[in-house]
C-alpha cells in the first residue's frame, strides 16, 4: 500500500489554488493541499460540500478499514487484504 498525506484533513470553502469559476474551495492537510473541489453552478455547491467533506474524511476511513481488516483477521481466522 502506498502512503498517504496524513490527517486530520479540512475543508475551506471560498479558497482555492486557481482563479477559475466553479472552485468551491479546496480539502488540505496541516502542511499539504490535498485538492480543488469544482462546484455544479446549478447546484450552488451542495454536491461540492458533500465530496470535500467525503475527501476529507479519507484518513479516517482508511484508520478504520485497516481496524476492521485486522480484527477480522484476529477474530475469524482468515486474512483480510
């Protein structure tokens, strides 16, 4: 598995890396940005919070699956990959 930027990862809705029309904003680490997040003119940037927000939460949910691989293979006997 290769590494990652490591969390926590934020949301910042207004700012951007680039001067085009649709940035809604961008998902960033402490250090890094991490990516623009491009928002539907018709949809005024609700589905635009919603992937910054899914994006962000990344390393968490990495944090997680890596917790329930390991418990399913200490608990049922078979390696999760």
């Amino acid at each position: 598995m290769s590494a990652h930027t490591p969390g926590p990862w934020h949301t910042s809705r207004g700012e951007t890396n680039v001067n085009e029309p649709g940035a809604w904003g961008f998902v960033k680490s402490e250090e890094w940005f991490i990516a623009t997040v491009w928002a539907d003119t018709d949809d005024l940037g609700t589905a635009a919070e919603a992937n910054a927000s899914l994006m962000a939460a990344a390393p968490e949910m990495l944090q997680a699956l890596k917790e329930v691989a390991y418990h399913a293979d200490d608990e049922c006997g078979f390696m999760v990959l």
